[in-house]
C-alpha cells in the first residue's frame, strides 16, 4: 500500500465544506419559507449583511448562492428568508431541507445595508419587495436601529396578503422582544401592502413613494435629505426604481467607505435561484 492508496467506505456520510446544521424549518405559503442554521463559533458579521449559502449540486460541486442574514448579529443561530423555485438550481433542493440536515455556509459576511454606510439622520425607511424583507428582518431586531433613529420605517410589498406574514409576524413579536422591546417603543412604523389581493394598503413601494400615499397615510413628512435616510433591498428592477425616486427627493446613495444618505443591496438573490 502506498502513501496514495485512498481507502472509502461507501455507506459513510459524506462530509460537507463549511456545513452548519438546520435547526428550525417554516413553510410560510408554497412560495416562501424560512429555515435556522447553526452558527460558526468564529462567524462575525453586521446586521444586515449576507453570505454565500447552498447545497452540494448533482455534479458533486457546491452550488451557492447569496443569502441576507435575517437573524441580528446577537443571535446564537443563523435565519434565512427564501423564495421557492420550482426549476430553481439551488431553491428546488433548498425548500425539502428538514432539521438536521446540512448546508453549506461560507463564513465571509459583506453587504451595504448596514448603518455604517449610511450618514446619521432622523428617520430611517426601510424598503423591500418579497423574500428582500430579509436583511430588514436582521436590522429589525438590532438595537443600533432604534439608538440610531428617531423613527424607523418599513415598508414591504408582496403580490399577496399571505405573503407578508413572515414580515408581519416578526414586527409584532418586536414589542415583546426582551432585548429590544422597550428601544423599539412607538419608534417603529409598519407599512405593509399587496398588489394583487385586496389589502388595508396596496400599491407597489414606487407608487406609494411617488404619490404621497405613504406619507399622508404615516402622518410623515417627504423625504428629505436632512432628516431621512433608506435602505433598499428588491428585485433589480425595484432597486433601480427606487434609487431614482430618493434621488429625486435629494438623497444620494452611498457605501461602507462613503456613508451617505441611502444604500441598496447588489446582491440580493432574485427569482431564478
């Protein structure tokens, strides 16, 4: 036998690159689901960064794709958001994970929606469409939010009222929340609507910016570049959109080496995952 002889033993397991561990798995609507992980000892991160994420493909190589960390930097575990593709490379496998079964998780968190690229302001608005509620979940429950802004706004827009329960669920937890509840007060303002299904509020986000809606029905302001600040995290479509809009109020876009007065995610993952 020589020092190359590889010796294999078919009925084990094989071993998985960087694997966490699934702790928690929720099936919201036969789109949508969301799933915990355990968390790598050494894993530092900002709340609102993302990671590469996945599942070993049928080629034997990983198949990743990037993930918003929807649980706050405190947590023990990690959370993710997603959305389930039928045809999808990576969500057709990821949506039958079960607890106890293995992913993939590479440990190296970036990300521009995170309080360090924005400069500081009196109100904060959060904006998303669908599983982009991700990210907004992490910073949803960071106390730096709530120290940082007098008010803090999110808005979410799916195509139906189902869609939003994830999003609704956690701000409503939030208010009893033992670390944060108290921070959290009456700071935090919930703007939820669908396109789709008839709703309490509908409109896309760009429609209810554009038109005043949102502002007349919060009893807020326009958005200014003195007082306000934005994330946004969508579709690229939606991104795009919207950064003309705040531009349009005065607001300027930057990054973690260039704080200004809005950011938007590049690397949200999108519908063909």
């Amino acid at each position: 036998m020589t020092d190359a002889t590889v010796i294999t033993t078919p009925s084990a397991k094989p071993v998985l690159p960087d694997a966490q561990t699934v702790t928690a798995v929720k099936h919201w609507t036969d789109r949508l689901f969301s799933f915990r992980v355990s968390r790598p000892k050494t894993l530092r991160f900002r709340s609102g960064e993302f990671v590469m994420i996945g599942l070993m493909g049928d080629t034997g190589k990983p198949l990743l794709r990037a993930y918003s960390i929807a649980s706050p930097a405190w947590d023990d575990e990690l959370e993710f958001y997603s959305i389930k593709v039928p045809e999808g490379p990576l969500t057709s496998k990821l949506q039958h994970i079960q607890v106890g079964d293995e992913i993939i998780l590479r440990p190296k968190p970036v990300g521009t929606l995170v309080h360090d690229a924005l400069l500081p302001g009196k109100r904060l608005w959060l904006l998303s469409t669908g599983t982009g509620f991700a990210p907004f979940a992490s910073l949803l429950r960071e106390p730096e939010t709530y120290e940082k802004y007098e008010q803090v706004i999110i808005m979410h827009t799916c195509r139906e009222v189902a869609e939003l329960q994830y999003g609704q669920s956690l701000v409503e937890s939030l208010a009893d929340d033992p670390l944060i509840g108290e921070l959290v007060g009456d700071k935090l303002r919930y703007y939820p609507t669908t396109t789709r299904e008839p709703f309490h509020h509908m409109g896309r986000v760009t429609d209810n910016l554009q038109s005043g809606k949102v502002f007349t029905d919060l009893g807020l302001p326009r958005m200014n570049p003195e007082e306000d600040r934005a994330m946004v995290c969508g579709s690229l479509a939606f991104n795009v959109d919207v950064k003309a809009i705040l531009e349009g109020f005065g607001l300027h876009e930057g990054a973690n080496s260039d704080p200004k007065q809005f950011v938007v995610e590049k690397a949200f993952v999108g519908d063909g995952i």
